[in-house]
C-alpha cells in the first residue's frame, strides 16, 4: 500500500517517487498545507469508496502513516485497487 501512496503523491505533485518514503511528512517535506492535504485524501477516498474520519485524517503525518491506515482499513479486494 505504501508503494501505491508514494505513487500517487508523486504524481499528483510532480515529485521524484524516489525521494519520498513511508517518513515524508505531509507539512514538513511536501509543504502541503491543510486544504491541499484535505483534497489529497479526498480523491484517495474517491478512488477507494472509503470516508476516513477527520479526527483520523488529522493525526496522520507521514505517508506511512495514511499507508498503514489504508492497509488496516480495507479489504483484500479493494486494495488492489489503483488509486
């Protein structure tokens, strides 16, 4: 899962996926403030049919961190999923 997070975020902001790892955190090493950050989640939420609470969302730091979450939370099924 985290290969598939580190993927999107270098697309979606024109990064090097070799620079980013499960410790890039989204406000210290991508600059993403909270709007960009929401918009992010949204569209990994659209692509996985999942809503992840804000309480959640907002103590996830790193990439690992919305990679584990995303790992716990869904199926077998749908993480294969491209997001």
């Amino acid at each position: 899962m985290l290969e598939k997070v580190i993927t999107f975020v270098a697309k979606a902001y024109k990064i090097d996926p070799a620079t980013l790892s499960r410790h890039t955190d989204f406000i210290k090493d991508l600059a993403l403030d909270s709007m960009k950050l929401v918009e992010s989640i949204v569209e990994i939420e659209d692509a996985y049919n999942i809503e992840i609470p804000e309480k959640k969302l907002f103590k996830m730091k790193t990439l690992g961190d919305l990679a584990d979450y995303l790992e716990a939370t869904l199926s077998p099924a749908v993480k294969t999923a491209a997001i």
